[in-house]
C-alpha cells in the first residue's frame, strides 16, 4: 500500500513539473506573441493613409537605388506623371496645393447668396465680379491710364522731349503715395531693426524694374534682355503708334542698367559688413558732408512731404528719424539722376508707371505680358482670369476670404495638433543646441532664450471669425463694383494710407504676416515668430494619417522656419527682434566655418537642364541652412513623439509594408519637393533665387544626414552618404 502510494506521488510530482514547464512555455510564447504584436508594423488603413499610401507609391521610381539619387527614387514617377501645366512655369507639391486653395476660393467668391455675411466678405465678391468683367475694361480703354499719368505730373503720352516743369521728386513722390510704386527708391515704414518697440522709415534700393542680374551680364543674358526690349516696344506701339517706340525701349533699357550698376549687389548687402545709417529727416535733407555735391540739386524734403501726403503724419525734421539701409546707392543715385538727361528719367517713371497699370485695360497689354512670358520663362497658355482675379481678391482682401476658407475647409482640431508638432520641433532643437561643441555657455544660454521665445501662429488668427473685428480690418477699403481700376485706385491708396501712418503707432507684436489662405510658411526676425497659416496645413504636407510622414513633410518645414532664427540673417537678431551682435567672437568663428561648408557644398550643385549654371551657395546660404537644420530637428521631433506614443512608430502605410517609420520620414521629406520647371524658369531661380532648385534641396540636405544614411543602409562614400557631411544645427 505504502509503495503504491510513493508511486502515485511520483507521478503526481511529474505530472505537476511538465505542467508547470507547459503553463511557463505558454507563458512565454505568449510574451513574445505580445511583444512581436507590440513592435511589429501595424498597417493603417484609415482614408488618410490610404491616400498617402497611394501618392507615395505614384511617385516612386523603385529603379533607381536611394542611395545613388534619394530625389529620383523618391520623385522619378511624379515627375513623369506631372508635367508642367501650359498655365504655369514650375510645378511642384506647393504649386499643386495652391491651385486647389485658388479653386477653393473661387467656388466661395461665385456663392450668389450673401446673406449673414459679413461687410469685408461683400466687398471681396464684389471686387472678384468686378475684375472677371473684361468688357467693361475694353470699353475704358487706356483713358483710366492717361488720367493717372496726368494725375501724378506725367503727360498722358509717352514723352518725347522733356516737360517743363518735370521733377523727378514730384513724379516719385505721388507714385510711391497713389500708386504704392517704390521707383528710383523705395520708402516703407517698419520696426526699428535696433528697437522694435518702435517704427521708423526706412529707404533703401529699389529694383530698376527688371533683373539687375539680367542687365548687369548682358551677353549672358541677351536673349531674355531682348525679350524684354521687345516688350516695351510693343507696349509702346499700342499706347501711341507715333511714338518712335524702338528709341523709347532702348532708353529704359540703358537707363535700367545704369541703375542696375549702382546697386549695392545682394551679395554685399548679405554679408554682415554691410552698414545702415539712422539720420534725422533733416540730415538726410542735407546729406553727408563726405556725400557728392549733387546731392543738393534733389529736393529729399519735398519727396518725403509727397509720399506722406494726404496722411496723419508730418515729419518732424529734428525729431523724426530715417534708416538708410543703403547709402551708397542713394548717392549714387544723386549723381546719375543730375548727369542724366531730364527727358530720358521722366521716360523711365512714365513707363514705370505705364507698365504697372496697363495689365488693368486692354486685353491687347494682357496679351504683350503673356507672350514676354512665354518668351522669358515658358509659359504655354496665359491665365484663365477668374485665376488671377482670385489672386487678386485674396491679395486685397486676404483676411475676408480666409474667414470662409477656415470655415468651409480647415479642421479646427487639427491646429491644436499642428502646435504640439511646432511644440516637438522646438524642444528637439533645443536639445541639439545643447549639446553643440563649437558653442560656448554664454551664447547657447541666449539661443536657448531666443528659442524659447519665438512664437506660434498656426492656422489663422481667432478673431477673424468675430464679423465685427473682421469689418473694422477693412473698414476703408471701398469697392466700386463695375469699376476695376478706380477700385484698384483707392484699395491702393487706402493700403498705403495706412501703412504710412502705422509709424506713429506701436508696432503690432502679435500680428500675423500671412493670411489664412497662404500655402507657404514663414519666420519673421522682427518679430522671432513662425507662422503656418492653414492654407499649408493640408496633404501632402499635413494630415496624411501616419506620424511619419507628418513629421518629415509640415514637420521639416516647421523646423525650417525655427532655424531660419538662427541662419546667417536671423542670428543677427535677439529674442525681442532686435538687431544685436550676441555671440561670441569664438563662437561666430566656428558658426562660420560650418556655414561656410555648407556654401561650398551647395555652390558645386548644378542642374542637367542647365550645365553652365551653378546653384549661387552664398545667396541660398540661409535657405539651405534652414532645410538642413529643420529636418535634423523634425527628426529628432519625431523621435521624440515615438518614444511617448510607440503606436507612432509602429504604424505603417498599406502597399509599403517593408518601409520602416523613419524610411517614410525621409520619404515624407523628399516628396514634398518633387517638382518639374521650365528652363526659363529654373534659369530664373538659379541666378536670383534665394532658394535652391527642388532636387538640390532634397540632395544636398539627406547627404548630410547620417541618420538617413542609417535608416536607407547606404553604403559609406555612396552618393547619398559622403563621407564629409556639412553639419551646423
């Protein structure tokens, strides 16, 4: 008995042990099913991801290897699917956003119902009626122009001897005041650089009206300076056929170059040797005792009464203070303009003036701009013009039709998102600058500061929703609905009115530099605030339904704007958006030395189409540092996110289920910039640009990326993955 109880005992106990080495077995086949089902892809199958997996997969050219050219295999098949429309000169994610905003905005300006609406809306749709009705522009003809022309001094035809009484100063005055037309000069009034808690007025160099890169190189350039001669002789011709309008084009091309030469190059005004001057109304009168001896033949008085005429605002000579952000030009401008022939200047203010409201008559002036276009940059088609009368309403009642884009097109709930992303993009760049080397404690304590202090403005301002404050915005702006030009007229004038007597207010710190439906993104150094009004907040940029994506599209661009704070321009300012030198000598040497990789890098980028043609790295300097730095920083962003939220690292796209959540990131990056151009246009961008083509944005910023390098296993010394990489943020 006793012995068949040890052996039932015994088998109880092995019975026991396998179950026990079964349930830890199970226990651990669960764990890893847990732990596989935690870290593994989870597909999303949301209509945003859906859609998201769809244009990445277009847009792929899976024939190209990433880590030869990441812009070929990220954009190849976009490319080729997307043409440049006949109507455009470039096209890109941006221009594709903004012609559906355009569309957008169209159908909301042709609603007939105008019940409950506000004020400003009504004026805004009564200015788009007014401007897609061309026949009444036809009937007009060029009367509207000679009453202006005679109305600023001019006379209504163009001149062929010099009028007796001409002065350049009444001419430029008025036409800066009427017409908002910075000619020969131009005057604004803006914060103080150096305190701005204040405003002043502010002159500096104006374009002559046509490149000056362009008239500076004209062997270079002859083909798009003859173009332009051709223009202005066929303008001519139609205002008056007898006109000798052959010597009248060659007259403003000689003269804008001469101008052109006097400018102070972009390079130099660049550079941060380049110096303003703060005067006294009645020292810029006077001039500078080491100035030229011509500079007294010009009455600087009587011009700055006629700019500020028919306003609040009287100049105190003593008391009122100038910033001359180029001197040089402007004594320059003194000597050419008393050594020049009376009649060849008041031609160059005629036409400047004539060219700038022509486009507002005849449809025969329309058609001379379509085919410079045409000739100049590759425009195919002219635009239809309900398109340039929405550009028009939206860039004169921007705030009006952003309060029925915001209503019918933007998710209130994804701006509270769009903030937490800028909050990400922040607190990433913060942490990189802390662990900088090249800086020392005292700076990196006040770029911290800076950092800290940049403001958001996401979406669009909240109180464009409240009719009475979105009517007082625009409580003088008057419509005459049927009658586009003398609207124009007073829209102007009402704009300018008020933009010169804002300089004896208190510079609004909390104003937004950009409506609601704006597809762009801005920093103001001014101000040291970032702006992403909701026009850019829309796929492919945002709300593509994978963090990923977000991340490395609207999340990048958010990082681009932080650092434009700390490129060679916004690091000259503190964190009030006052021009200070800040940094150490050590530090600023170091900055330099990485800036000065990154110039050098980008200024051996050139394009196929263009072969002789190099991308111009001193001039894009500020942008490509801002792209490199903020797709460091949405990175580190997004990484951020995915270590509070690990779902965020999990989710994967439909179709591409082998990509890895930081591949789509750079994904995210790279195809916001597939983009197509035409020659001209692109030739446009290289010489004067401030931005580097498409393809160089994404090249030359993912081969200073060691985390993309990671993240594709591209080989070291592969195109993609140089072995010496440009790294300042």
């Amino acid at each position: 008995m006793e012995e068949k109880l040890e052996r039932t005992v015994r088998c109880s106990s092995v019975l026991i042990g396998a179950l026990g080495i079964s349930l830890i077995a199970l226990a651990v086949y669960t764990t890893v099913l847990v732990l596989t089902e935690y870290r593994s892809a989870r597909p999303c199958l949301s209509e945003q991801c859906v859609g998201t997996a769809s244009r990445i997969l277009q847009a792929l050219n899976k024939d190209v290897d990433p880590c030869t050219d990441f812009y070929e295999f990220a954009c190849g098949g976009w490319i080729k699917q997307n043409p440049v429309p006949d109507w455009a000169t470039s096209w890109d994610q941006l221009a594709k956003l903004r012609e559906q905003l355009v569309s957008d905005l169209r159908e909301l300006l042709e609603v007939k119902d105008d019940e409950g609406l506000p004020n400003s809306v009504v004026k805004a749709k009564s200015l788009y009626r007014t401007c897609v009705n061309t026949d009444k522009l036809e009937d007009d003809g060029i009367k509207p122009i000679e009453r202006i022309l005679m109305k600023l001094g001019l006379p209504p035809r163009p001149p062929t001897i010099g009028s007796a009484n001409f002065s350049w100063v009444d001419i430029a005055g008025l036409g800066r005041r009427t017409l908002g037309l910075n000619v020969l000069l131009s005057v604004q009034v803006a914060e103080d650089v150096r305190n701005t808690s204040r405003n002043r007025v502010v002159i500096e160099q104006v374009s002559p009206g046509f490149s000056e890169r362009y008239l500076l190189q004209p062997e270079q350039f002859s083909h798009e300076l003859e173009q332009y001669h051709k223009y202005i002789k066929s303008m001519i011709t139609i205002a008056d056929n007898e006109t000798d309008a052959e010597k009248f084009a060659d007259d403003i091309v000689d003269f804008s170059k001469k101008l052109a030469k006097i400018m102070t190059p972009v390079e130099v005004r660049r550079s941060g040797t380049h110096l303003f001057h703060e005067v006294s109304v009645q020292q810029l009168v006077q001039g500078s005792s080491g100035g030229p001896s011509q500079w007294s033949q010009h009455d600087w008085d009587r011009y700055l009464k006629l700019v500020f005429s028919n306003t609040s605002v009287q100049l105190e000579p003593h008391s009122d203070r100038v910033i001359v952000m180029d001197l040089p030009y402007l004594q320059k401008l003194a000597v050419l303009l008393a050594d020049t022939k009376p009649v060849i200047i008041e031609r160059f203010l005629w036409w400047s003036v004539f060219s700038t409201v022509a486009p507002m008559t005849l449809s025969a002036f329309r058609e001379l701009g379509f085919e410079f276009s045409r000739a100049v940059f590759g425009l195919q088609q002219r635009t239809p013009r309900w398109k340039s009368c929405t550009a028009n309403v939206n860039a004169n009642f921007g705030v009006a039709l952003s309060y029925l884009y915001v209503k019918r097109h933007f998710d209130f709930d994804s701006r509270q998102k769009a903030i937490e992303m800028v909050e990400d993009v922040r607190a990433a760049f913060a942490t990189a600058v802390q662990e900088l080397d090249w800086m020392d404690s005292t700076t990196r304590l006040k770029t911290l500061n800076k950092l800290q202090a940049i403001r958001n403005f996401v979406g669009f301002p909240a109180w464009l929703l409240t009719h009475e404050q979105l009517d007082k915005h625009y409580k003088h702006a008057e419509v005459i609905e049927g009658n586009l030009f003398e609207t124009y007229l007073k829209l102007t004038f009402a704009a300018v009115k008020k933009s010169l007597e804002s300089l004896r207010d208190k510079p609004d710190r909390n104003r937004w530099v950009a409506t609601a439906t704006t597809v762009n993104a801005f920093y103001s150094a001014t101000l040291n605030s970032v702006t992403f009004p909701a026009g850019i907040l829309q796929p492919p940029f945002y709300g593509n339904g994978i963090e990923a994506i977000n991340y490395g599209s609207i999340g990048a661009i958010m990082g681009h704007e932080v650092t434009h704070g700390f490129d060679d321009q916004g690091r000259r300012y503190d964190e009030e958006g006052n021009l200070k030198q800040w940094w150490s000598a050590a530090t600023l040497e170091h900055y330099h030395s990485k800036v000065q990789c990154i110039i050098d890098q980008y200024s051996k980028y050139h394009m196929p189409q263009l072969p002789n043609y190099t991308v111009h790295g001193f001039n894009t300097q500020g942008e490509n540092i801002a792209d490199n730095g903020g797709l460091r920083a949405a990175l580190a962003a997004y990484r951020r996110l995915a270590a509070r939220a690990p779902a965020a690292r999990r989710a994967a796209l439909p179709g591409l289920p082998h990509y890895k959540p930081e591949q789509l990131f750079f994904l995210g990056f790279a195809q916001i910039w597939c983009g197509n151009s035409t020659v001209g246009a692109l030739k446009s961008k290289m010489v004067e640009g401030v931005h580097s083509p498409n393809k160089i944005r994404v090249i030359g910023t993912l081969s200073n990326s060691q985390e993309f390098a990671d993240a594709w296993s591209c080989p070291a010394g592969s195109p993609m993955n140089p072995e010496h990489k440009c790294v300042l943020w």
